[in-house]
C-alpha cells in the first residue's frame, strides 16, 4: 500500500511485479478491488500498478467539483512520480474515460491503451439516452448507497451462480463516500473527446462484453475512428468483464500486450546481431582475395 500528494490531495496506489508499467484505473464507485482478478496475473509479465482515483478507495476525497480531466492529471502525476516509461493503460467503465481523455491529452505517456466496457462520450443522442440519463442522476441522489448496491449487483451478476460476486458489490459500494460518488458521476454526465480521437496514435484494444450496458456495435463505431484499433468482445458477460470471465479477459489482454512487445524485441534481437556481427569483423577483418 503506497500513498503520494497531489493537488492538495493524498492518492493510493498498489505496485506488482516487474517489467513495462501497466497502470489500471477502476471504475466509478470503485477501488482497486476492481482488478483482484488481474494483478497476480499480470504482474507475472508486467509492472502493475492500480491507482484510486481521488474520491475513491482509500484515496482522500476533497470536497470540490471533479472531472474526467482531473481524474486524468491523477494518473499523469502517479506516472510523474514513479518516473514511469511510457505505460500500457487499461481502464474499465469510468477508468476506460480516463484512458480516452490521457490519450488525447498526453499520448506520449501511453504505449498501449486497452478500454474494457467504456466509450470516449457521454452524451444524450435522442430523448431515452435525455430520460435514461436523468433517471441514473435523480436515483443516485434518492437512494441510498446500501440500496444502489443491492440493485447494481443484482443487474452486473444476475446469475443464481454468481452470489459471491453480488456480496462482494453489496459489501464494497457502501463504503463510497456518498458526496464523492455523486461527484464523480457528475463528472461522467456529458463528458466527451470523441472529437479528439485522431490524437490517439497508439496501439488501442476495446473489450466489451456481449451484455454490456452499451452496445457492440456502439463500440464498433468509435473504434473504426481510432488509428490503429480492434474489438475483442467476451461472450457471457455484463459491465463488469474482468470480474465476470476474468480468465477470458486475462487471455485477451495478454495476447494484445504480447502482440505489442513482439516487434520491440525482434527488433532489440536484430540490433544485438548486428552489433555482434560488427564486433566479429572487427576481431577477424575480412582479406581481399
């Protein structure tokens, strides 16, 4: 467990393993927690690192207006402090919005930026997309934490199968800061950089599940706007893929980060031959014959 200062602001953050930084933002609500089906995982091929966005987790929660863009400078200033290199980014729901934002705003931090269940806007279409997002906002402020829980387990985890995953929403949403939640969903609510896409020049994998809030072909839309992107859909799965079918999910996030360092080591392998090669010819020159 680790802690740095910034903005006025005391920020958690938990470091694995060893290897390119992979840095991973949770979702809105959430913590850390969100990757506990990851870490020990990824950090057997990376350096993991998993943030609390401030109002989240054990991180502090001031009282001030929050954003997509502050959360970002957040991360900016973990990956300052930890004099990162450029860092394989994977974000879920809230966090894949901060990937998007860093991504526009300072692509030369990101060697690889992987979005699971998110898109780069929030933005009323139509007049459901008006209703449906007055409905999330009114809800959040009437009801109560312990109830939003209940409700958003049983809507992520609906099967008889996946009780424990349910208790685990049920026992951990409560424990959000009800000003910060509210906050952060506010931050949420007409966010967008869809605009800003061509920006993002680095390698982009969008994971959704076959059940998620948004639909595929949603994704498949902003996704043909991106310069160098793929969507891996997960079959059997809600909002919450990582937790839901985190052996599937694993797999796909390994295969793309593994795609991606595949060239810059038969790169680094070409250049140490050569350099071999040239130390030989210099030992033993070549005679004109």
């Amino acid at each position: 467990m680790s802690f740095f200062d910034y903005d006025g602001c005391q920020l958690h953050y938990e470091d694995y393993g060893h290897g390119a930084p992979l840095l991973l933002v949770h979702g809105l609500g959430s913590s850390t927690l969100d990757w506990e089906e990851q870490t020990s995982v990824l950090a057997a091929h990376y350096r993991v690192i998993a943030i609390d966005l401030r109002g989240h987790g054990r991180s502090d929660k001031p009282v001030e207006h929050y954003s997509i863009a502050g959360f970002s400078e957040d991360v900016v200033a973990l990956i300052e402090h930890l004099k990162l290199e450029p860092v394989h980014l994977v974000g879920i729901s809230m966090g894949g919005m901060v990937g998007f934002q860093l991504g526009v705003d300072r692509p030369e931090l990101l060697r690889s930026l992987t979005i699971v269940n998110s898109g780069p806007e929030v933005k009323a279409k139509s007049f459901n997309d008006c209703v449906q997002i007055a409905k999330r906002w009114g809800l959040s402020r009437l009801l109560s934490l312990e109830t939003i829980a209940k409700g958003l387990g049983k809507l992520l985890f609906p099967k008889p199968e996946q009780v424990e995953l349910r208790l685990k929403i049920e026992r951990r949403w409560p424990r959000n800061d009800k000003r910060a939640y509210l906050a952060s969903l506010d931050a949420i609510i007409g966010w967008g950089v869809r605009n800003r896409l061509s920006s993002i020049t680095c390698p982009v994998l969008v994971v959704s599940g076959d059940r998620d809030y948004t639909s595929v072909a949603s994704k498949e839309a902003y996704v043909a706007e991106l310069a160098d992107a793929r969507l891996v859909v997960i079959a059997d799965s809600r909002h919450a893929t990582p937790m839901d079918q985190p052996a599937a999910f694993n797999a796909q996030l390994l295969s793309f980060l593994s795609a991606i360092s595949a060239p810059i080591l038969a790169s680094t392998a070409a250049i140490k031959s050569k350099v071999k090669d040239t130390k030989k010819s210099a030992i033993h020159p070549q005679q004109d014959i």
